[in-house]
C-alpha cells in the first residue's frame, strides 16, 4: 500500500479528482490510499470533499502560528505521522519554508509552464501573455516559489478568441489528467 497526503487551501476540486482516481484504487499491483488530507482554511469548500470520501480533513490554521516555521513544523509532524511517503500541493496557498521541503518529499501542481508565470496570479498572466500555448507543470517542491525540479509539463493550443473562462476550463481539465498519472508514475518507481 502505497500512502499519500493531499495538501489544500481552497474549492479543492483538484483534491478531489485525486480521490476520485487514486484513492483505494489498484495500479499495476500497486495500492494507492490517501491517508491525510490537510488544510491551512478551516472554511474552504474542499472541506467537505474530503469527508465526502470519509477522510476527516487535518485543518492547521496557519492563522493560529507566530510564525511560516512554526506553522510548517506542524505540518510536518501532521504528514510524518500519517505515514505517507508523498506529498501533493492541490491547490495549498501557501509559501513553504526549508522547515517543510527539507523534511518531506512533495510535488506541487502549477497552472502554467514553468519556469513562466509563477506565484497565485499564472493563469491570468499566462492568458494575458503572447504565447501561443497554456499549460501546467506538476514539479517537485523545494524552497523557491514554483522552482523546484519540472517533472511533467502538458499544454494546449491557445484560441485567438478564447475567453479567460474557457481557458481556464483547459487548464483544470490538464490538471485532472495530469496530476493523478504523475503521482502513479511517481509511486510506481
């Protein structure tokens, strides 16, 4: 049995696609279960998904911490005595110090194409660009913001006349193919 920890922040729809996917779930001869899902927003929608797959959310109120360290510590504690050998960032909004990429294995997933357009605003700079393409990189984390290791990326043609509604559409549809193969073939290995 392979073990995974989901972290969130927000509507959690990419959180629960992975559970939907992987959760319990048999690849290869490989069991896949999520044994923690943790959340910084004790109001985020994606609270509720996760109970929807009678997995209680973990909420660390990053609110409640003097400080980034401190609040990382917690979740390493959190991660580490859940047993789970990696980490997912599906949408968790927050700037993780050497305290966390330091002591867990993580990947993280962005909304554009790295190293292009990073931090909390990329798919409104990516839509807003030149470019010909939009896309995600699913990368592992490390102490730079959206700087870590690529290691897989997924893009599509961007339509002269595409609304940013529509756009964004493609990506969270790439988001939803791409994460869970990643997280297989990461596991798999």
């Amino acid at each position: 049995m392979k073990k995974i920890a989901i972290l969130f922040s927000g509507s959690g729809t990419n959180l629960e696609n992975l559970l939907e996917k992987l959760h319990l779930k048999e690849f290869n001869g490989m069991k896949i279960e999520v044994v923690s899902t943790i959340c910084n927003n004790p109001n985020a929608k994606g609270v509720e998904k996760s109970r929807k797959f009678g997995i209680e959310p973990v909420i660390i109120n990053n609110k409640e911490y003097s400080s980034r360290e401190e609040f990382d510590a917690k979740l390493v504690d959190v991660v580490k005595n859940s047993g789970a050998e990696l980490t997912i960032l599906a949408g968790f909004m927050r700037f993780l110090t050497p305290v966390f990429v330091n002591n867990i294995k993580a990947i993280n997933l962005h909304p554009s194409l790295l190293p292009l357009f990073k931090g909390a605003h990329a798919i409104e700079e990516s839509y807003n660009s030149n470019m010909k393409v939009g896309g995600i990189t699913v990368h592992y984390v490390n102490q730079e913001l959206d700087g870590g290791a690529i290691i897989a990326q997924r893009c599509f043609q961007k339509q002269s006349n595409m609304s940013l509604e529509s756009f964004e559409e493609k990506i969270h549809k790439l988001e939803y193919e791409l994460l869970p193969e990643v997280v297989i073939e990461l596991l798999s290995k």
